[in-house]
C-alpha cells in the first residue's frame, strides 16, 4: 500500500482533478479523490490481480470476475462478497479502458471496450445499490461513478497522456499492459 503522504498519489491527486475539471467538467472532489486513490492502489499489480479462482490464479478476464460474482449462481459466498467483487470490476474496468485501452484483444477492440465499459458502469450501480447499513455513505459516490463512467475514462485517458508528456514517454500505442 502507497502511504497517504508518498508524492506518487499527490501526483495522480493533483493530475486526476486537473484533467476531470479541464477535459470532462468533472469538479466533484470525491469521484477525482477516488479515482486517483485508485491509480495510487493500482501501481501494485497484485491489488489490479486481487480476485482469485478457487486455485488462486488471479482472474485476468471480466467474464471471469461477473461469474465469479454472482451469489446465487456464482462462486461469491455472499452479497458482502458480491459487492466486494463487483467493486473491483468497476474499479479494474475503468483502470484498463482509461489508462490502458490498447491492452483490450485488438481485433476485437470496439467491441470490448464497449463490454469493459458496460460491465463496470453496471458493476459500479450494482455496488450503488448496497446503501444500507456500513455501506451507506459510500452508495451515493458509486452512484456518480456509474453515472459519469465514460467521462471518467475519457479523464483518465487525459491523465495518461499528461503522465506521458512529463515523463516523455513513447506514444500509448507502444506500451502493452498483458
């Protein structure tokens, strides 16, 4: 875990609310906080891989991950463990199609971006939906998530490039994820 004072998650704080209210008019400081504690979180690729099959591989595939989060007919013990799940798919969907886009299978491109992004606007209502109990102040949050899915990662793709110019990284078409 990045501590909360390391200059790495005050820099994707500062570029994430720059780019959401600059490019996509997002100004709404906790979806911007959430997101950049989400690059932060994600710089440990075992936190992008958390979600294991019943072996312990990590689940890599989304399909994977909505199975596996179905309580009734999925592998997910409980509701907690669905939102748990579907939580993640949100968080992990919005991570690949924002900053990673081209590690989505190139002949089929569109066509799942298009998935990635519906699964993790569904993913991140269904976890909109837990607004009761320990859950209910963070419902509201989910909700503008799931609302602004594509604005966020359009934002991310403007945080990705700003990432590049100050690193003067090659173009994104080069970079591979998996």
């Amino acid at each position: 875990m990045v501590p909360e004072s390391h200059s790495l998650r005050h820099l994707f704080h500062q570029l994430v609310e720059d780019c959401y209210a600059e490019h996509v008019g997002i100004r709404d400081t906790e979806v911007s906080s959430y997101v950049a504690d989400l690059l932060t979180d994600f710089c440990e690729t075992d936190r992008l891989y958390r979600l294991r099959d019943a072996s312990g591989r990590p689940l890599e595939e989304v399909g994977e991950m909505m199975a596996a989060s179905d309580p009734v007919h999925g592998t997910a013990a409980s509701f907690d463990e669905e939102r748990h799940i579907r939580k993640h798919i949100g968080d992990y969907t919005l991570f690949l199609t924002g900053m990673y886009p081209e590690s989505l299978h190139l002949w089929r491109q569109r066509v799942r971006f298009l998935q990635m992004v519906r699964a993790g606007k569904e993913s991140y209502w269904i976890v909109s939906q837990f607004n009761v109990f320990e859950y209910a102040q963070e419902a509201p949050l989910f909700q503008k998530l799931a609302e602004s899915f594509e604005g966020c990662v359009y934002g991310l793709t403007k945080v990705r490039g700003e990432m590049e110019k100050r690193m003067a990284l090659p173009p994104s078409t080069q970079t591979r994820v998996m």
